[in-house]
C-alpha cells in the first residue's frame, strides 16, 4: 500500500460556504484523513493523506 501526502489550497469564494465541512465529508467517503482550515486570505487550504488512489480521487474531486 503506497502512501500519499496533498497539501491543497483553495481560493475563491470558499468561506462561509460549507466548504470545510464538505471537504471533510468528502475526504471520508474515500477514505481519506488530514484536516483542513480557513486562511485569513480568504482561502482554505487543508492537508490529505492516504492511499495514493484515494488521494488521487479527493484530487480530481476538488
């Protein structure tokens, strides 16, 4: 099983949005961990580790 680390960052209109939440719920569903935040920016950026396949799928998805 190989492991993967994606640092992601988002910008837009990505605050006050559920984004975070839907990240998070996103991440889990392919199994996924890490975590994600709100930048004073205004992007979120977040870091997701986990099998290289279901990285690559949270990867496209975002």
């Amino acid at each position: 099983m190989e492991m993967k680390e994606l640092n992601y960052k988002v910008s837009g209109n990505v605050q006050g949005v559920c984004f975070r939440s839907e990240a998070v719920d996103t991440a889990r569903s392919v199994g996924v961990a890490g975590w994600v935040r709100n930048n004073p920016d205004g992007a979120v950026e977040g870091i997701a580790v986990g099998e290289h396949d279901n990285v690559n799928k949270l990867q496209v998805i975002f």
